[in-house]
C-alpha cells in the first residue's frame, strides 16, 4: 500500500465546485488531512491513476503537488506519523 502526500491550493478563481470535487476524489481514499493545504491518501493505485482522477478538478491556476512516501526513507518519529495516519479508518 502506498501513501502519497498531495499538497493543493486553489487558485482564489477557483470555483467552489470543483474544489469540492478534488476533496471528494481525496475523501474517497483512505485518507487524512494533513492542513488546510495537504492531504495523507493510502492508495494502493498508482500516482498516475490517482492523478487522472484529480485533474478533472485542477484549474490551471491551482498549486498542486503529489509526491509518493517511501516509509524507508523516513526518520522515526516520519515513521510513526505515517503509521498512525495508515491506521486510520
């Protein structure tokens, strides 16, 4: 199971819409927000099928990163974190 980071700020021309509709795509995860900005997913979908689901709602002015969690490369308290946000329903 992977884990991908997804930080999203909408473009304040964004409409409410579509921000929803990325928020539901999240939702529909396993998932944690993180911030008002960052989201938590665990997926076992590759970031390239999550993606295509997203972009639907992405507007061409919106900031957004997605970036896989490699839990090896963590330090151990990043390791404890990313298993409590795993553990969640």
């Amino acid at each position: 199971m992977a884990v991908l980071h997804i930080t999203y700020q909408p473009h304040m021309q964004t409409d409410n819409a579509a921000y929803a509709g990325f928020c539901n795509v999240l939702k529909s995860y396993q998932s944690m927000r993180l911030s008002k900005s960052n989201w938590a997913i665990s997926t076992e979908e590759p970031p390239k099928d999550v993606w295509q689901k997203l972009k639907r709602y992405i507007d061409p002015h919106d900031y957004v990163v997605m970036l896989p969690l490699d839990a090896r490369l963590l330090t151990a308290q990043a390791q404890k974190i990313l298993q409590w946000v795993l553990a969640r329903p």
